[in-house]
C-alpha cells in the first residue's frame, strides 16, 4: 500500500527532514579527527530531543543508538563506537527524527580532514548519483527512471552500485512502500504519483558491488573493504517536480564554516 499525502501532511514530513538536516549540520561542527562515534551520537540525541523531537532510529527494531554512524568500508547501519574518527576518514551518517506523528530520513557522508582524490571522488559522485535520481522524481515517471538515473551515474565513473539496500517511502513510518532501488530499468516499477513521499539514498562503492552483513545483526561493509558513500534526500513527488524535504545547504554552510 503506498500512501499519498495531503500538502499538511508534507509540511509536517519537511520539518522533520529539515531537523534531521540541522542535526547533521551540527554534527559537522565536530566532525574532525579524534572524536568517538558515540561522541557524535550522544550530540545527535540532545539536539534532536533539545527541539521538540524523538530520535527515530532509537530503538527502531531494536537498533541501540540515535545515528548509523558507518566508517569507510562501512556502507550502512554502523553501529556508533568507542572508534576515534582519523584524518582521512569518510563518515556516512543516517539520521531520523519521530515528530508530530512523522519521520524525518536523511543521510550525508563526512570527509573527516583530507581524504585521498579517489575517495573525495566517491563523494562527489554518489552525491551527483542522488542529484540525477532526485531529478526523475516527478509525478508520471516511474521509481526504475530514478534508479537507472542513479545506476548510469555510479556505473559510469566505475563505481559499484549496491543492490541489497534500498530507498523508501516515508511517512507515519519510517519505511513505507515503494521501494526504492539505486539500480534498475527506465519505465518500470511503481508509478510516481503527486503526493507520494520517498527516499532516495544511493549508497555507491569504490570498488566492488558486493556487501557483507555483519555479525552485529547491522553494519553493512564493502567486500573488499574499500571505502563506501551514502547520501539520502526526502522527496516529495509534486505535479511541478521534485520537492525536496532535505536541506543540504545548512550541512554544507557548516562543513565550510568548520574548514575556515
């Protein structure tokens, strides 16, 4: 069943989405070598509830912490750590908020210091991928448009596209239908209808396409143990285009005021 939202109910998903945007932007304020992860979750927390709001992944099927803190080879779902961030790490943090009956779903990966060309092209790349998916997020295209979007991007620059992990709808819960894939054919899967809320979060390896799940019962890592990126947008399907919830621009006014 994929629910279709009034505008009351997008604004109410927008504010969630931008919480969790300011959450991450304070995150980037500390995002330097020599914090813990747990550091970083225990700052997440206080400013989520400082706001008004619930940490939506605590305790979401049993998951401990506020953040899924996932370092380097580490796609998704990392569980936050005594593990102290060092220069050159890459860090993709997923956050969500629980507020005025809705979720809020975003996720950015950090460069903590100076990361090698070949990661900070990761970056760009998965990024740009999410960029391009958003763009075919539009009411009368299909979810394969914006798979394949993501797909032919990643791909092209010699990128391994994960295929186990998927984007969501978002709504009074915190995964709801469709699925989202990061992979897939132009013209199928579910039609996008205006009101349909999701998101999408391609999540693009350095090198192989192959993941392990972890005996942690969560982290996602790279087979080969290269480094991972993972971006996230909330997306509401509109009749004039993507609407997108997620706010990247307060994250990355704080990443450049914490590098000057």
């Amino acid at each position: 069943m994929i629910y279709l939202k009034t505008q009351e109910e997008i604004e109410l998903l927008r504010e969630n989405n931008i919480l969790v945007s300011q959450t991450l932007a304070e995150l980037a304020k500390y995002m330097k070598p020599g914090i813990t992860t747990l550091e970083l979750d225990r700052i997440a927390e206080d400013f989520i509830r400082s706001h008004g709001a619930l940490p939506g992944f605590l305790g979401y099927n049993g998951f401990p912490n506020t953040l899924c803190i996932s370092v380097n080879e580490q796609v998704v779902h990392g569980i936050p750590s005594d593990y102290v961030l060092k220069d050159g790490d890459v860090v993709s943090v997923d956050c969500g908020t629980f507020m005025k009956g809705f979720y809020g779903d975003t996720a950015y990966t950090f460069a903590v210091g100076t990361v090698a060309d070949k990661t900070a092209e990761l970056l760009r790349v998965t990024k740009e991928a999410l960029y391009k998916g958003v763009a075919q997020a539009k009411a009368g295209n299909r979810v394969g448009d914006i798979a394949a979007a993501v797909q032919e991007h990643a791909e092209r620059h010699g990128f391994g596209v994960v295929r186990e992990l998927v984007g969501h709808g978002l709504g009074r819960r915190m995964h709801e239908e469709p699925e989202v894939p990061n992979y897939g054919a132009r013209g199928r899967g579910p039609l996008l209808k205006e009101g349909m809320v999701i998101c999408i979060e391609p999540m693009i390896n350095m090198g192989t396409k192959q993941v392990v799940f972890e005996r942690d019962g969560w982290t996602v890592r790279t087979k080969d143990r290269k480094p991972s990126a993972h971006f996230e947008n909330a997306v509401a399907i509109t009749k004039n285009g993507p609407d997108v919830l997620s706010d990247y621009a307060i994250i990355e006014q704080a990443i450049k005021q914490q590098q000057q």
